[in-house]
C-alpha cells in the first residue's frame, strides 16, 4: 500500500495537469488510475469515440449496495489572454490560499477525495463509495452521460450522488438546466449596390436574433416561475452574432449562437420549438431570395435541470455530511447533477470553494476550505459502516 497523501499534496499534483478541455485528459487520468491502484482500488475508463478523451469509475466496497457517488470533471478552462501573477498550472501557496488552474473549480475536490480513499477503504463495509470522474463538463457536459449511464445499469443504484461543484459546502439542491445551439446562415453574396441580386444572411440571422428576443420577453413576463432561482424565471440569450466581411459587399454567411437555461420543470421542448420555428421563417424568405441558401443548426450543449425536493432526506444527509447550517440553495450555474437525477439517482450539488473565482485569473482555494472539505470526508467515511438506509433514508 501507498502511504497516504494530504489534500493539498494530491491538489498539487492535479493541478500540474493542464486538463484543458480542448485537450486530452488522459495524463491526468492515468496518474489518478495509478494513485488508485497504489490503494488496491480498481478503476475503469469510458473513453469518448476518438479514443483522446477519458472518464474513470471506481468504487470502494460492495457493489452489490446503494452507495455514495462522488462526482468531479478531470477538465479545466483555458488560460490564454489572462493575467496571472503565478504559472496557472502549478500549484501556488500564498496566503493560506493554493492558487492554480482548477483549484476551486473543481479539482480541489478531487484532492479531497481522493486523499481519503484509504479510510473509505477501510471503513466501506456497508456503504460503497464510487467515484466518478468526468471529462468535458466545461464545453457541455459531453463526458457525464456515458458515465452516469454506467452507474445507472449498475445492479444496485446509488443512493445519493454528491456533485462536488464549489458551492462553499452549502447544499444545492437545484439549478437551471441549458440548451445551446448554433445557428449557420449561408446566404449569396453580391455588390452592395445591388441587393437586390442577392440574399444577405446578416438580415436572416437579425431576424432570428429578434424572434428569439421577443420570445425571451414573453417567457420572462408570462412564462412559470420559481422565486429561488436568480432570475426566477427561464432565459433566453444570444451571446454571439457573426456576419459579413465588408461594407460594400452583401453577406453570404452570419453564425449566432444562443442559449436557453430554463427553470425546472419547464417544457423545453416546447421553446425549442418555437426557436425552430422562427428559424425556419428566416430560411424561408432567404430561399425566396436565393434558392441555393439554407440555415443549418447545430447543438452545442445540453443539461437538465437538477430539482431535489428541499427537505428530501438526502438533502438533510448532505447538509449534516457538510456540516452547512441553515436551509439548502438554489445554484445559478449548471452542472452535470440533472442527469445523475434523471437517471433516478438522488442528486445534490456541494463542494468546497467558491464558483465566483472559477475560470478567472490567479483561481485560488483557500487551504480552510479544503480542511472543511477533509472533515465532510472524514464524517462520510464514518458513516460507510452502515447501510446507507439507516444514515441516507428513504
């Protein structure tokens, strides 16, 4: 056996990995495998279809028992064009703070985990622990479902699935989920002088631009709402318009991107189709105009929204594993939580740090929030000589 390594000894380590997901992820998770294997614990790998891209799976304990998932993405955010005051990807103590790339979001719960893999394997007699590391949860969410869907068609499921986003150790008990397209307009180009001969795809893309913010309007003024979310209501968004190459030349290409986050519950299917719709509208009069043009729409991204009721036994679990007081929260950003839910797994979100410093420059975790992580750790491993029906509930 390995002697045991500190959080902060294993964050490092993480750390030095820059698992951008542009990338592949599979040095940081043959270093992970290997520091598993040095305890005796076996793990899996679910590769994505090139081969280049990885997520891992291993459980401590009996198999054949609901357990406890414990959930994290191997990826991180690009560092190019930011300021940093120390090399992103090495670990950096100052402050009683451990600056990096990652170290809050989220691989300072990683650490965390996997520094108490020998007590859950010690103590996981009754309760197993399974850890489930992703890849591409920062452009989507592209890792976690062939992942969920491997501990969804284990014999038994889980019963609780923590999802270590930072979140102050708070318990987050529901967020948003999100739809992301991208909308390419191919129009015919032509002399601004004539126009007439042409078909411009920057007034096809402006056209779609402003159904969707019409449609955004009437969603927040008469769509369903739910005061705990910030806004309470469901949005629609364009982050991006593209188009044209010269003034004096009619645009045969414009791109816009948009999104949807819509609150639990919602029928976003039904949105979407009213998106299409108007895009369909837009690509109609543009083929009036040129036979040849089109609009083509691609997905970007997708998640459900994670809704755990509030006062749900296996909130109550997390909160006391957490040592969080007061009542759980609502989380403005999206994680990979709604699909552990979908697949009928108990899920809620709670990790150390703080999602305001994610994906900024000198990202840092403060050394109290991982010994607070440590001690969540510690309590679960205390637990794992239980069946998780007696400390989780029903």
């Amino acid at each position: 056996m390995a002697p045991e390594q500190s959080t902060t000894e294993i964050l490092d380590r993480l750390i030095g990995f820059a698992s951008v997901s542009s990338d592949s992820n599979l040095d940081i998770v043959s270093w992970i495998e290997g520091y598993l294997s040095q305890h005796d614990i076996a793990s899996r790998r679910i590769y994505d279809r090139t081969g280049r891209k990885a997520s891992i799976l291993a459980t401590i304990g009996p198999a054949d028992r609901p357990g406890v998932v414990l959930s994290a993405h191997t990826d991180v955010v690009p560092v190019a064009g930011q300021d940093w005051s120390s090399p992103p990807f090495t670990a950096t103590q100052k402050d009683n703070r451990i600056v990096g790339r990652g170290a809050t979001d989220m691989k300072g719960f990683v650490a965390s985990v996997l520094a108490h893999v020998p007590q859950f394997r010690s103590a996981a007699s009754h309760t197993p622990i399974h850890i489930a590391l992703s890849y591409d949860e920062e452009v989507g969410c592209l890792g976690a479902p062939d992942l969920v869907a491997a501990i969804a068609a284990a014999p038994v499921k889980p019963a609780l699935c923590i999802v270590g986003e930072p979140t102050g150790l708070s318990v987050g008990y529901a967020h948003k989920g999100k739809v992301a397209r991208r909308v390419i307009v191919s129009g015919r180009g032509g002399h601004s002088a004539l126009p007439h001969r042409a078909a411009n795809a920057v007034f096809a893309a402006a056209r779609i631009v402003a159904a969707l913010e019409g449609l955004a309007e009437r969603v927040a003024r008469d769509g369903k709402r739910d005061a705990a979310f910030d806004p309470p209501y469901t949005t629609i968004h364009v982050g991006s318009l593209h188009g044209g190459t010269a003034l004096n030349f009619v645009p045969d290409r414009a791109v816009l991107e948009f999104e949807i986050r819509y609150i639990p519950d919602t029928d976003v299917s039904a949105l979407l189709a009213e998106t299409d719709a108007a895009i369909a509208a837009a690509r109609d009069k543009l083929k009036a105009q040129a036979p040849e043009a089109g609009i083509v729409v691609e997905d970007m991204a997708s998640y459900p929204a994670l809704m755990t009721a509030s006062r749900s036994a296996v909130v109550a679990a997390a909160q006391r594993l957490s040592g969080s007081a007061g009542n759980a929260t609502t989380v403005s950003f999206g994680t990979e939580a709604g699909l552990y839910a979908q697949a009928g797994i108990p899920t809620i979100v709670c990790g150390p740090g703080d999602i305001g410093r994610a994906h900024k420059a000198d990202e840092w975790i403060g050394l109290d929030e991982l010994a607070a992580s440590d001690r969540m750790m510690q309590r679960l491993a205390s637990q794992l000589d239980k069946p998780a029906e007696e400390w989780i509930g029903q």
